[in-house]
C-alpha cells in the first residue's frame, strides 16, 4: 500500500515520463513501489534486451551503476538516467581493467568471458559478455577449452561444472548472497520438509550443493509457478518476494535470512526517479572507444542467445 506522498511522486513521475518519452527499467531486486512503477522489470539480461527493444527517448534505469552501463552500450543515441548515481555493485568493482588485462598478459589466447555484473571498461577488455541465465551457454558457444571468466568465482565453478570447460575464475563475490549459509538452508529444510530451495548461481559453492534448482532470477518466477512444491526458499535477494507473491500468492516463500538485502539496490526511491526525470539527471556517458569495445562483447552475448 502506497502512502500519500509515495502516491504523489507515482502521478508527478507518471506525467514526466510522457513528456520526456521516457521508459523506466527495474531490476527485480528493486523496491517493490519501483517495480510497480516501471514500464518492464526483468533480470540485467531481460533489461539489457529491452534497452534495445525501446523507441523511448529516454531510459530511466533503476537498478545498479553497471546496468544503467549496459543501456548506455546498447543504446548510445538515447538519454540514459540512473537515479542515484551512488549505486553500484560491489561484485562489479572486485575487477578492474588493469587486473584484468595483467590476467589475460599471462594467459595469451584465452577468450574472457564477462559476467554483465562488470564496469563497461571490464567490459571493453572482454571478449564476450554472459549473465546468470545464459553464462553455461556463452561458454559452451567458444570454441576454446579454457576461459577466463570474470568477476563472480562462484558463478564461474558453476560453469565450470555445467561444461566440462577448464574455467580461470577471478575471485569476486557478492556479499548479498554470501549472507545465504548451507546452515541456514539445512535448518529451514528441517523446519519446513517437502520445502524446495531455489538457487542463484552467486552463492557459494557449498550452498548451491543443496539447492533443487539453480536459476537466475527469471528463472526462479518460472520455477514457481511450474513446481507443484508449495513451500519455496529463495535463494536471492529479499526483492524477488514482491512479484514470487504477485504470480503465486497460494504459495509460501521463506528467505534465508533477514538481511539478504542488496543495499544499493535499495537506494531507489520514488522521490529519486522523480528528480532523475525533472532535472535529467545523473546522465550515463562513456568514452566512446570504451563504449564502443564494451558494445562488441555485449552484442556478441545478444547474437549468441538470440
Ligand atoms: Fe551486486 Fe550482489 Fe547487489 Fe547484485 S545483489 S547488485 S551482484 S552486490
């Protein structure tokens, strides 16, 4: 239920998004009055293609500073917004350019497989991007036996077991989902038996060794509403309740925790979309050489799934 002032902001919002031909993006971590708000909600790959689809004007991306990125890369011509230009992404910042490239100088010819969760000049030094959802195809589409995959380990060991491929995985994390223990998981199966645990690949290892399915956040609304399971375990961030209840209100879902909470993701508010609109600000820009190398392992990500 929104509060006066919440609803307020949605009507002032509402009228400058027609002005200015504006499309607002939402990633599913976002506050559940974002996620009422905006024009699409999605995973960074649902986003990502959206971005492209759009003949908006202006994209308002609520979300993470590397998202709102990856709209700029694929959308050059467009006016891209983040909200709140503080919100970045601690796993995207575990890797820089220069680690990377002093990486590669000792691996000559191995191809760099980019997790999107990665600032645009990772990305400029990549040689194709992946997210959660398409990571195990992306490396299964290189020719090559060895990759070095960039910044999540955890997401890299999946992938290195899903594929048979030897996998060089930098080691970055997300502290979000390192909150998810095998403890916590083992206790709630104890608690509530029959319960079925959904997995993001972000988890650490031992976690995900307990999960029944493993799936990006898309993955997990699908899984939802097929599974014949009524007690569920989301294994992701706490925002993912607000549309799992929407699509399954029959059903029950139990975090790991009180504080699998994203706190980036939270900076969004109402009134920061507002005041992105009126004032068009914090406008995303990239130097084009970046921009343009970034485009070239994003695209090839697009083309690879499409
Ligand atoms: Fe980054 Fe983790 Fe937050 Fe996602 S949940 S934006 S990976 S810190």
């Amino acid at each position: 239920m929104l509060s006066e002032r919440q609803a307020e902001y949605m009507d002032k919002i509402d009228e400058l998004r027609r002005e200015r031909r504006a499309v607002i993006l939402a990633h599913n971590y976002q506050r559940p009055e974002i996620q009422e708000l905006a024009d699409f909600t999605g995973d960074s790959l649902g986003l990502a293609q959206r971005a492209t689809e759009t003949d908006a004007e202006t994209i308002v991306f609520c979300g993470v500073y590397f998202m709102a990125e990856t709209a700029h890369i694929l959308n050059p011509e467009k006016l891209v917004l983040t909200p709140d230009a503080q919100a970045g992404c601690p796993l995207a910042d575990m890797v820089t350019a220069d680690g990377l490239l002093a990486l590669k100088k000792k691996h000559p010819g191995v191809p760099v497989v980019c997790y999107v969760n990665s600032s645009a000049s990772v990305k400029a030094v990549s040689d194709i991007c992946c997210t959660s959802s398409n990571a195990v195809s992306i490396v299964n589409s290189l020719a090559e036996d060895e990759v070095i995959f960039v910044p999540d380990g955890n997401l890299g060991r999946y992938v290195a077991g899903q594929t048979g491929k030897k996998v060089l995985s930098w080691p970055g994390y997300c502290p979000t989902h390192r909150r998810i223990t095998s403890e916590r998981i083992r206790e709630i199966k104890k608690e509530v038996p029959g319960a079925l645990f959904m997995a993001h690949p972000e988890c650490d290892d031992d976690v995900l060794a307990l999960a029944d399915h493993i799936c990006s956040t898309s993955g997990m609304y699908k899984f939802a509403q097929e599974t014949d399971a009524v007690d569920l375990i989301v294994g992701s961030e706490v925002g993912m309740l607000h549309r799992l209840q929407l699509d399954s209100p029959q059903k029950n879902f139990i975090m790991p925790g009180p504080d699998i909470i994203c706190p980036n993701m939270k900076l969004t508010t109402l009134k920061k979309v507002y005041l992105s609109l009126l004032n068009e600000e914090t406008r995303v820009v990239l130097p084009e050489d970046v921009r343009a190398r970034a485009e070239n392992a994003t695209a090839r990500m697009v083309k690879v799934i499409a």
